[in-house]
C-alpha cells in the first residue's frame, strides 16, 4: 500500500508505536489511541477509511458530534489535540500533505485553578484515616512529598531510605531523590512495621501481599475524602497542596519544581497565583 491511500486504522496504529518510542506515558498514549479511534469510527459511515479522504469538514463534524452528545469543552479540546497531534504525524511521515486539524479551532473553556486543601481539610482526612496505617502512610506521602500516585504505587522497599525516597524514572519523568521529614518517616516506619510478609518488592501490599495498584489506592482515598467531608477532591489535590505550601513557605520555585518532578518551571509557577488568592496553607504541615 503507497503511503498517500494508506488505512486509517493503520495509520493509528503507526500513530501510537510512534508515541512509545518517544517515551510518552501509557495515560496519553491510551487517551490519544481512543480519542483518533473514535474519530475513525465517526467518520467510517461516510466511507472514510483512508488518510488522504480525511478533511477539515470532517473533524469540524466530529467536534459538533462531541457537543451534542454532551462532551464538556474541556474533553473536546483534549479530543482535538490528540486529533492535531495525530494530523501532525501523518505529515511527518509524508502521508498527506495539508493539515485537515490545522483549521480546527479549541473549544474555549475555563481552566480552574488547582484544588488546595484547606487546614481543616486535610486536618480531618489525617484523623478520618489515623487508624488505617496504610492509608494514614500513603496520604501523608502524598501530602509530605508531593509525589505523583503512580510514582508511590512504583515505590520499591529498596525505593526507601531514612530520610529520602529514591523516585525511579517513571515513563517519562527522570529519576529524582525526595527527602522524608518527621511525619512522612513516622508514617512510613509504622506502616513498614505492620507490612504483611511477602516476597513482594513493593512498599505498598494488600492484606494478601499483592501490589496495592493505582486504581486502589485512588478508591481507598475517594473513600477517606468521601467519611471526611471533603467535597470535590481528588488524590491529585495533595500534590497540589504540598506544592502551595512549599510555596508559601518561601521555597525557591526552581527546588519545588524539582522535588515534584515537573519538567518545566512554568508548570510550577501556575501556583503562585492561586496561593496569592487565597491563603490555604499552614505555616507547616508538619505542625498538623
């Protein structure tokens, strides 16, 4: 098959192997993966099933189909940049020539700010969770450290030192130290101490030894903030926490930025503004 009447489907597929060697995450990749298939199966009625039969009128279609089904404009522009990432591909490897996602214009929307917990919410998830050791463990990781959840459910035994977290690279995100103050050390020498026995290498187990996965501990959590009364959060909001009070703190934007991980120090200077609005940090969340 020559490159300019090649399969939609195959050229997906290219798309997404394209997006492994880069060394995207397996989140973005599984997103834009689902988000192109569904453009491809939009269009497919129409007989579209070729690269060079894709056009601006189609994804301009399928964005108005979006709207109608009631896709906030939120996921329709997430849905549009996987399209336009898929569009810029296909000329990269020469197999169409114009951009059909180039005219396609972002639904506008507004970006809410980061979700910061405030003192007395993060003081009730502590006390709501006290006597579960692994979950108390787990939350004041998250809110000690700012480590990302896929980065504490990757946590090996060996991970773990007196004082420090020894982060693994994670999919794209480089290997970083993380230091462990009082309470995150405490936290974690009581759970270790209690840790079921098994030949598991990870820190965090289930009662049968097993890795305590992603999706488990985001349940276990929704369900502490759920017996706290803490209304729309979520376990990202605990990263987001202990980088607004890093920040109030007074610690440089460059160590914050290199503590959590982030790959550009604009993404850390998006919560100046949201903790010059409104003081929602302690003076430590050591104290509490």
């Amino acid at each position: 098959m020559s490159k300019s009447v090649l399969n939609l489907q195959t050229a997906r597929q290219q798309f997404v192997d394209d997006l492994k060697r880069k060394g995207r995450s397996t989140a973005t990749i599984l997103a834009y993966n689902k988000d192109v298939d569904q453009l491809i199966e939009f269009v497919a009625p129409k007989k579209i099933t070729t690269v060079d039969k894709l056009t601006t009128q189609h994804i301009e279609d399928f964005k108005k189909s979006l709207s109608k089904a009631n896709y906030t404009a939120k996921s329709i522009s997430r849905k549009l940049n996987s399209i336009k990432t898929f569009c810029r591909f296909l000329i990269a490897q020469k197999y169409i020539k114009d951009n059909p996602a180039g005219p396609v214009s972002h639904p506008k929307y507004e970006i809410k700010p980061p979700r910061i917990l405030t003192k007395m919410e993060y003081r009730s998830l502590r006390d709501v969770c006290r006597d579960d050791i692994r979950i108390y463990a787990i939350i004041e990781l998250l809110l000690q450290t700012g480590i990302r959840i896929g980065e504490l459910a990757n946590l090996e035994l060996n991970d773990v030192d007196t004082d420090k977290l020894n982060i693994k690279a994670y999919e794209s995100h480089p290997q970083r130290q993380v230091p462990l103050n009082k309470p995150a050390q405490q936290a974690l020498t009581a759970y270790l101490k209690v840790r079921p026995k098994t030949k598991a290498k990870h820190v965090f187990v289930t009662k049968n030894g097993r890795r305590f996965l992603i999706r488990n501990v985001r349940t276990a959590i929704d369900r502490y903030f759920k017996l706290s009364d803490i209304k729309n959060a979520k376990v990202n909001d605990l990263r987001h926490t202990f980088i607004a009070h890093q920040l109030q703190a007074g610690t440089p934007l460059t160590l914050i930025s290199k503590l959590v991980g982030h790959k550009r120090l604009s993404t850390t200077e998006k919560y100046l503004e949201v903790v010059k609005k409104k003081d929602t940090a302690p003076a430590s969340l050591e104290e509490l």
